[in-house]
C-alpha cells in the first residue's frame, strides 16, 4: 500500500478513534507544536536532512546495567490505586450480566470520557556538540564500555551486537524498532519493516543491556498505530488490532530538503495471505510490562493512553463469540507461523500468550470503578484457561493411553471422552515417540480433532507464564532432553515436530512449496526460539540445557551469517528460502546469552504459580451444577 493511498483512508477513521488520537498522540517536535491528531491518517513527522531530532517521549534516565538489575527486582509500585493480582485473584465469580463481557464498551467510553488533555513530555534535543556519532563510532565507544566492564564477548557476540544496532529503526531521529531481515541478497518484501513479534527479542537484548530508550519508544509508537482503521478489502478490522509489522517511510515536503516521515502498519492487509496477527497484542502487552518491571518505568502503563490500549486488545479477546471454550478461536496463520499450516481453531502458541498477556495485564491495569469488570473478566478467564489448557491439552503416556481406550460418541454431561476424539487420531509417530517421562502440551484442540504435532513457542511459554503445572513444565523440559537429537539436533530449535509430509503436506498446507517437509514453518529449526528456550530453562532451574543449546548455536549462526531457520529432520542446512542476517534470530542469541549471565532478570517476563487462581478454577466447578471436570481434574490434576 503506497503513501497516497493510505492516506486516502483518512476520512474512515472512527470517531471514537479521533477522539483517542486526540488525546493521545505526542506533539511533533518539529511542527511548532501542532498536534499530529490534526494531520491525516498516519502518525508522522517532518524533519530537514540534516537536522536530527529526538522522539517527543520522556523517557528515564539511563543507569548503570547493575541499578537495572536493582530496579528488576525491585517490588511493583505501591499504591492502593494499582491492581493487587493476589487480592483481584479471589474474584471468581461469573461476570455479571446483563451486556456480559460486552460492559467493556462501556469502560472505554468511561474511560475515554475521564480521558485529560495529555501532555507528551517533550525530550530536550540533545546538544549538538561534536556532532552526531556515527554508527561506526557508537560501537566503538560501546566495544571500549564492554572492555572497561571487564565483559568478554566472544567475537559472535560482537558481531552480533554491531548488526543488532545496524537492524535499529529511526523515527524522527529517535530509535523506535528493529528491521526484521538485511539480507541484502534477496528483495525485502516485508523484512524491512519493524514486526512486533520480531522486535520482542530486540527490545530483551537492549533492556537486559540497559538501553531503555528504544523499548519505550517501540512501545508508544505501536501503541499509537493501534487504534487507526486500515481496511481489507471493504471489511475492517477490529479496533484495538495491533499490527502484524510498520514500516518508517519519507516523503519529501517542498522544495527546502524537508523530509516528512510517517509510519505506516500493516495489520495483516498486505500480508501473504491476509493474516491478521492475532499474537502482536500479546506480545505488546508482555513486553510492556518486561519493560516496566526492568526499568522501574511503571509510569509508562499507568499512562490512561497505554491503560486504554491494553484494555482494547483485551477487549478484542474476551468479547463473546459462537465459541465454547476459554481458549481464543483464530484463524490459520495468526501468530509466528504466518502461513497456512493447519492451526487454525484453538493453537496452543496463542493461547499461551494469550495467558501471559492476562496475566501480565491483572498486573498492569490501575484497578478504579472503570476497571473492575475488565479485571474480573481477566481473574476468570485465567482459571478457566488454565484449567482447559492443563486438563485437554496435556499428553504424556498414561494420557495418551487413556484416549487409545476412549469411548466415542458419549452424549452427556459426565463424558469422559469430551471432545468426541476417535482413538485411530492418535498418529502413527506418536505411538513410539511419546516418552515414558515427561510430556507436552499438543498443538490444538477442537470437536473431533486434537493436533498431536509438538510446538515449542507455545510449549516453551506455558512454562514461562506458569500456565503449565510445576508437575507439567518439568515434564515438558524432560522431554526436549529426551527427544533432543529430534528437536534440538545441529540447531535449537524446531518449531513444530514433526513436519507434515505426503498427502498430509498436501491438504494441510494447500501444497506451500515454501513448507515443505522440514523446511521454514514446518518442521524447520528456527534459533530465535533459544531465547525462550534459555528462559524456561532457567525458570525450571535447568540453565546447563539452555547452556548447552547456545553453544549448539553459536558454533554455526555466525558463520552461516545468521540464518532466519534451518532445514531438515535434525537442522543440518541453512533454509531453502532462509534470509541471512536475521535480526531475531541475531536479537535471540544475544538475549539468551544476557539472561543466563544475569539470570535473575528471567523475573521480567516470567510468572509463578497462582494457587488463587486455581482455586477459583476449582470453585467454579464445585458452584456449577451442570459442569463437572474428568478424571476429577480440578483436585488432582490441576494443584500438582
Ligand atoms: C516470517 C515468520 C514470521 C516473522 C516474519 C518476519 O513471516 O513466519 O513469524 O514475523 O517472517 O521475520
């Protein structure tokens, strides 16, 4: 979608979308103060050549990486005004009716109606003495802080980390992302944009390393795109839609050398296929509250802008549907694989997100009369997916032995067979493969249909946000040891195991020749997965696994000038398709390596067992006549 065109849709935007721009958006330091709300459709901003500004955002002052640590640990803000997860945590009782979940409408209204005139601190230009450093000179002066610090890199690590600072993104002079790719051997297509998901690497290697800036600006910045209105074809997406990716672009303004900047999101309308990125929110409000929690910037979420924005995504994932289940129903291809690959319905990546985003989200939101609805709906859509998630989704021996022995066709409140599975679903694979210890969490369930492929993200994160039990998170690590020459082999780590192949390949993925057995999506190693690897590793107090998967990977990234994935059944060759010089999976390596020098800093993304919420899992079974959990799961199977 080119300038012109977009700002075509101007005229579309909703008014309750100009109202939150209104109040929202940060004055362009270069237009003599005239609110951006004003302009058309895009948020942008006009700058001379030579003239280098700094993004209108205050942000805090820098600090040394050892008050950082300080600050990560330190405990959330006090004040009565900010939610209590453990006090909200109790609140399991069914959200009220009538206008059910839908009362969120009114929260913003409220919201939006007690919205103040906000006033984005403006940030003093910097002097202009000795000029702007070049890039070249900002990694010298960086190399020679490491050296006075006494940190050895290795060489990987510094090359890493001077191409992680070529990857960054300028947006009025002010670093706002990283590019997704600069392979400068294939056309761009899209990679030379800023993806939210891909940034979320990025943004853990600069915060562990102390440079907050551009986190903060990332976060306001898509923050700021949320809420415009870009359609696909005549359709709109839903408000509060964060985007799959934004591009900084330029246009010259007349004829003085003047450049006018704009970014311009994509929310899944030029995308291959049309996805819509269900997982960006989630990754936004994770990574908001990673950085609130490492830089002691708790002002940032408190912010009523940011506050409306977390409230609209939630919004856009807890309203009702035709749905039966707590998980989230999407579409195939709405998260990191972003192609058709048969996860459409209930795929365990988003719902695991989904989990943390709630969870990072009871946290984060101020609890006021404004929030108290959105912060029951939270408290009970945690129970009841944890309790779905650990209940359905769970496979291990004794599980999988149980559904080769299911009844079928049980029309009744007491079945135990809920989801009408016929046992010849268990796939041949599955049969040898399932370890005696341990077990994983399958990739899907729906009516008839549970996905037995194994997929990382999602398995990785359930143990990240506690969403697995202790009993289940260890199991699942078990079993990545267990299975390690399959899954890890020359490259962590495979994104889904195993690769659909044949007829399968050929209905599953309507024949994608860029997914091809143990190839990109399916079955491909992909190393930016190591990152979140290293994280449940050392959650679970395992940090030798994840020590031993970064050396897998740093003997081979550099060299192979850092493939995006890996191809074949143990990841011995650079991806048929693969870009060269990915930035998550350059961002990837350089976060794992930080957390498991600093492993306390896991604090910022990680959650620990909530025993209140299982609770209130276990009370709403106890309360509904009409619902009753197999294998009396609420007892046994959920508190271990
Ligand atoms: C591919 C990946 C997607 C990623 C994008 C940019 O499309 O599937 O997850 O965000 O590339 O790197």
């Amino acid at each position: 979608m080119n300038a012109t065109g977009s700002m075509g849709l101007a005229v579309a935007v909703r008014p309750c979308c100009r109202l939150i721009a209104a109040q929202i958006l940060p004055r362009c330091p270069h237009r003599h103060g005239r609110r951006i709300a004003a302009l058309p459709f895009f948020l942008r901003c006009s700058r001379g050549r030579r003239h280098f500004s700094r993004c209108p955002c205050a942000l805090p002052p820098r600090r040394s990486a050892a008050a950082w640590v300080r600050a990560a640990v330190a405990p959330a803000r006090d004040g009565a005004a900010v939610s209590d997860p453990r006090r909200l945590s109790t609140s399991v009782g069914p959200v009220p009716r009538p206008g059910g979940d839908k009362d969120f409408g009114r929260i913003f209204v409220q919201g939006l109606a007690a919205v103040k005139p906000l006033v984005i601190d403006s940030v003093e230009q910097p002097p202009a003495v000795g000029g702007e450093k070049t890039k070249k000179e900002a990694v010298e002066e960086e190399d020679r802080s490491e050296v006075a610090k006494g940190r050895l890199q290795s060489e990987s690590e510094k090359e890493a980390w001077r191409l992680l600072k070529n990857a960054v993104v300028t947006y009025c002079g002010s670093p706002v992302g990283t590019l997704a790719a600069i392979d400068p051997a294939v056309e761009p297509l899209n990679y030379d944009q800023v993806f939210i998901r891909d940034f979320v690497p990025s943004a853990l290697a600069f915060l562990l390393k102390g440079e907050m800036e551009i986190v903060r600006n990332f976060l306001l910045h898509t923050l700021h795109l949320q809420s415009w209105e870009k359609t696909v074809d005549c359709y709109s997406p839903g408000q509060g839609l964060m985007p799959a990716s934004f591009k900084v672009r330029s246009v010259p303004q007349g004829s003085n050398g003047e450049v006018e900047e704009f970014l311009d999101p994509d929310f899944g309308e030029s995308a291959i296929g049309r996805v819509a990125p269900v997982d960006s929110g989630l990754w936004w409000i994770i990574l908001l509250r990673a950085y609130g929690k490492i830089s002691g910037d708790y002002a940032l979420q408190e912010r009523i802008d940011v506050q409306t924005g977390i409230k609209l995504i939630l919004n856009l994932c807890l309203s009702d549907g035709f749905d039966m289940f707590p998980t989230l129903l999407v579409t195939d291809g709405s998260c990191m694989i972003d192609r058709r690959m048969g996860i459409h319905g209930h795929p365990l990546e988003i719902q695991a997100l989904f989990y943390c985003a709630l969870r990072c989200s009871r946290e984060m939101i101020v609890a006021n009369d404004g929030s108290k609805n959105v912060l029951r709906a939270i408290n009970n859509r945690l129970s009841a997916l944890s309790f779905h998630i650990r209940e359905y989704y769970w496979a291990d021996m004794k599980k999988v032995n149980e559904i080769y022995r299911y009844k079928t066709e049980e029309y009744s409140q007491d079945a135990i067979n809920k989801f009408n599975i016929y046992p010849e679903q268990i796939p041949g694979w599955l049969v040898d493969w399932i370890p005696e210890k341990g077990g994983y969490f399958i990739g899907n369930l729906q009516p008839a249909h549970m996905d037995f492929r194994f997929f990382s993200l999602g398995n990785l994160w359930a143990i990240i946000s506690s969403l697995a039990t202790p009993k289940q998170a260890e199991g699942i690590l078990d079993l990545i040891e267990d299975k390690w020459d399959e899954l890890v082999g020359n490259m962590p780590l495979k994104i889904c195991y195993p690769a659909l192949e044949n007829e399968e390949w050929r209905i599953t993925t309507g024949s994608d020749p860029k997914n091809t057995p143990w190839s990109y999506h399916n079955g491909g190693s992909w190393p930016t997965l190591l990152w979140q690897f290293t994280l449940a590793c050392i959650k679970m107090g395992r940090p030798e696994s994840a020590r031993k998967a970064i050396a897998i990977a740093e003997n081979h990234l550099s060299n192979d000038r850092w493939p995006e994935y890996y191809d074949t059944p143990t990841g011995r060759f650079i991806g048929k398709q693969s870009r060269l010089y990915q930035t998550w999976t350059i961002a990837g390596f350089l976060a794992s390596k930080l957390l498991l020098e600093n492993p306390e800093l896991a604090s910022i993304l990680t959650f620990e067992e909530d025993l209140e919420l299982l609770e209130g899992c276990a009370c709403s079974l106890a309360k509904s006549p009409r619902i009753k959990c197999s294998r009396r799961a609420a007892k046994s199977h959920i508190f271990v």
